[in-house]
C-alpha cells in the first residue's frame, strides 16, 4: 500500500512574514497547486532566495514560473499521478 496525498505546510517566523511580504503572498497564492516531494529543493531554494544552477523556478511550488501542467509520475509505475486521481474520482 502507498500513500500518495501527504499534507503539506510552509511555516514561517513572524520575521520572515515581516521582511518578505512579497514571498507570503506566492505562498498564499500557491496553495491549491499540486505538488510532488521531488520539487520541495527547488522550493527551498527560492523560499531562501538563493538562485544557483540547480534551481529551476518552473519547480518551485511558490514561483510564477511553476509548471502546474508537468506530469506526476509514480515513480515505482511512471504511471500520471493526476489521471489515477481523475480516474478514482469517477468511480
């Protein structure tokens, strides 16, 4: 058995809220995205502010550039996430 959807929250300090209003406003505008656990570095990275080779602002759930479209895959299947979920929906 698996476990497929895993709550998932971004706390952040009453500082952080303080000097980076701009980046409490992505979160909040991100929290219907879906999301897969191979993205959270690329998320860190940007909740961080740090921009270095392996970032890809396309897979960081808070970024502008986050691709709501890429495919989800299983990784023991490489079956697409998103159409099981669609498919279980319907039965």
């Amino acid at each position: 058995m698996h476990q497929y959807e895993v709550p998932f929250m971004i706390w952040v300090s009453d500082k952080y809220k303080e000097t980076h209003p701009d980046i409490i406003k992505r979160i909040e505008n991100s929290v219907d995205r879906p999301f897969m656990t191979d993205d959270l570095p690329h998320l860190m990275l940007d909740l961080a502010g740090i921009e270095c080779e392996w970032f890809e602002p396309s897979r960081s759930l808070i970024n502008d550039q986050y691709n709501v479209n890429r495919k989800r895959l299983l990784e023991d299947s490489k079956q697409d996430y998103d159409e099981i979920m669609k498919s279980a929906s319907l039965n």
